[in-house]
C-alpha cells in the first residue's frame, strides 16, 4: 500500500488570499525539501488560479464543475492521478471554491470516514479577509454584496479547525486585535495565525500548524464539527453572483500585454461600478510564449495586484483567462466583458466562455456529525 498523502483543505470566501498563500507555502514547503501539489477547485473549468500557480512552477491539478462537496469523486480522482502522476506528493494543498461552505461535513468527514487509509487529513483551514471582516462587522447584514453572501461569509469560519486573519498589512495593530477577537468570538477554541500572505508573514507558521496537526480544541486532525447549515440561505447567497469563466486568442495586443491587461481589468472596475454591481473578485491571466501576467481586483476600491512570471515574448500571441465573480445577471456579466474585450487587442478568438449563476449545492456526501 502506497504511503498516505496529507491534505491540507483551504477554504475563505473569494479574494481572500487563499491562491496567494498556497503558493508562497508551497514553494517553502518544496524548500524544506517537500513534494508537493496543488488542486484547484471551481464551477467550471478555465481557471486563472491554475494558471497563476503553473506559471509559478507548480505541480497543480483541476476539480472544476463543482464544488469539492458536489465533485467528491472528481477529488478522490485528482488525488488519485497526482498520486500516480510524476511528482508522486507527499502533500496536497487544495483550495475550495470561495463562494462555497459546509466543507467539513461534506468534504472532510467523508474523507475521514471512507478514505482514512489514503489520504491523511491535516486541519481544515479557513482565511478570512481582514478588511472584508471590518467591513462585515461594521455594516451587518448591508454588505455590498448582499445580506445571503454575507450569510455564507459568515458561517464559513464557523467550521474550520485552524483560522487565518489575511491581509493584515492592510489594517492597523488594534484592528488585528479587535478582528481576531471577534474570530475567536465566532469559532471559540479555535488556533489563529495572523498573516499577510503577500508579504509572506504567518506562512511558515501555517505550515509548521498543518505539519503538526494542530487543530481546533487543542487537538490534532481535521473536522471537530460541522455545520447546522440553512441551504436555502446557502444557495441563495451562492446565486446572488454571476460567474463568468472564459478562455480567450488574441493576437499581439498593440500597447504589450502587461498595459493590455491591466486596461482590460480597469475598464471593466469602471463598467461594473457604473452598474452599482459589487466586485466579489476579477481575475485575468495572460500566457504567451515565456512568460504570464495575473491581474487580480477583489474588490472595486482596491488597488488591482498584478503579478509577472518569466519574460514574454512580445511578437507572440496570448491566451487570455478570465474569471468574474460579480453581482450582476450571468447574460449582464457576459455583455459587459464582451464590451470590454475588444479593446484589448486588435484579433481575438473566443474559445470558451461560459456565464451562469452557480446551482444549488448538491454534495455527494453530508455527515450530520463529525467522525470520531
Ligand atoms: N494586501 C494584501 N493583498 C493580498 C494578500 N494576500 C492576497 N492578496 C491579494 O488579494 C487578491 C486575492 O488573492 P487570491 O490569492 O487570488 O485570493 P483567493 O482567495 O485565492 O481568491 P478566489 O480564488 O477568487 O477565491 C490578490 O489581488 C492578492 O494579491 C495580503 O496578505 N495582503
Ligand atoms: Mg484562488
């Protein structure tokens, strides 16, 4: 029998910095001498996320079309092809899908129950953004994004078994505190690390807690419980969202494609506030030949990230993934991104683009209590 696997479950809504961490720690895992991958998660396929951590170097594979909750088997087979594939993991960092909660019982138990000799669970991680906290905590149920997406913001860290305040480089000493108290208010017992993912601040302390097993309640493993979940809240707050995925050709854009991109997010914040429709997260990725650019906006007032890997070759054409969580109608999503495409480059073919809202969570398992 192959050796078990560790993996480590990251969930926290959208933007929150999950992409962000996983790749910092991986690659400090891999320093430490490490085999590591990473599995992505989505509603559907085309994943700026994949792109963003392949170009990093990464061992990454992709669960798309659902949720881990709804796509469990699809899970168990990724593990399984990484297993056999050629990095042969010791450990998996996998990153749910941001707008989803209720993990534990529907991911994590099932795991401990059904696949214990396989794959060895460390603790369920989930990150909180520290300025959508503020925020949260500030407006109650007026958040921009709507009293059913900050229901399942909400409960998402009443689940997890190791917490992470991100982004506090971006709130002041005294809010930390105040912030992590109010964690702790919401998921007593519960081990915090504060960290600032892009800076790497509290990454070697996540992976010295997953390695260790240290969870909830002082003890070891993953899953101490589970949520008392209302699905029609869940479901509602999930399809308050339009979802837009699309893969896109294009040939060489006029001004470079770093300055392409960039105009591209830009004009898109501009439409998008225009319609008084919240940013829950915009992500556009571009690769060519020797190089890609990420450009990320987790919301419409913050300042768009971009991150820049190897050295394109500015003659080649490039493929364009974009990902769009915004509260808007899927068929009002996808008219203001087909408005704002064009001006991104001179010729561009459509490969795919799909825009929806997501569907009622139906996971393949749920464990009304957790497994021993
Ligand atoms: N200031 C600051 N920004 C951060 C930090 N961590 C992540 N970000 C930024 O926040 C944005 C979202 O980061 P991601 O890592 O893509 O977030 P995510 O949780 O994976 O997002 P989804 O995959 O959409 O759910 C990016 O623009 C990051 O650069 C941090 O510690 N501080
Ligand atoms: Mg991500």
């Amino acid at each position: 029998m192959t050796a078990p696997l560790t993996l480590a479950l990251i969930n926290g809504f959208l933007g929150a910095g999950k992409t962000t961490l996983i790749a910092a720690a991986a690659k400090r895992l891999q320093a430490r001498g490490r085999r590591v991958a990473v599995i992505t998660n989505d509603q559907a396929a085309d994943l700026v996320d994949t792109h963003n951590l392949r170009g990093q170097g990464l061992d990454v594979a992709e669960v798309a079309g659902g949720c881990f909750c709804c796509q469990f088997d699809g899970l168990m087979a990724t593990l399984d092809g990484l297993r056999r594939g050629g990095s042969n993991p010791e450990i998996v960092l996998a990153e749910a899908v941001g707008s989803c909660t209720d993990i534990s019982a529907t991911v994590v138990q099932p795991l401990k129950d059904l696949h214990h000799d396989s794959v060895r669970l460390a603790p369920f991680t989930v990150m909180v953004d520290a300025p959508r906290l503020k925020n949260a905590v500030a407006l109650a149920a007026e958040d921009q994004l709507g009293k059913d997406v900050l229901y399942i913001f909400d409960r998402q860290v009443e689940e997890a078994d190791l917490m992470l305040l991100n982004k506090t480089d971006l709130v002041s000493p005294a809010e930390i505190e105040a912030l992590s108290a109010e964690m702790r208010r919401r998921r007593p017992g519960t081990p915090l690390i504060a960290t600032a993912a892009r800076t790497g601040v509290g990454v070697e302390a996540w992976i010295d807690a997953l390695l260790s097993g240290a969870g909830a309640g002082g003890g070891t493993g993953a899953g101490r419980s589970v949520l008392d979940l209302d699905y029609d809240r869940y479901a509602a707050g999930e399809a308050e969202l339009g979802w837009l995925n699309a893969h896109i050709s294009l040939a060489q854009p006029a001004d470079g494609w770093r300055a392409a991109a960039i105009a591209l997010v830009e004009r898109l914040r501009t439409a998008f506030r225009a319609r008084g429709a919240a940013i829950a997260h915009l992500k556009v990725a571009l690769n060519g030949a020797g190089g890609s650019v990420v450009i990320g906006l987790p919301d419409a007032s913050a300042e768009a990230s971009i991150s820049e890997t190897g050295t394109a070759d500015p003659a080649a054409p490039v493929t364009l993934v974009l990902n769009a969580r915004i509260r808007l109608a899927p068929e009002d999503l996808r008219q203001e991104i087909e408005r704002a495409l064009p001006g991104t480059a001179g010729t561009m073919t459509i490969l795919e683009l799909s825009a929806f809202r997501p569907a009622r969570p139906q996971p393949t398992h749920r464990y009304g209590q957790p497994i021993a």
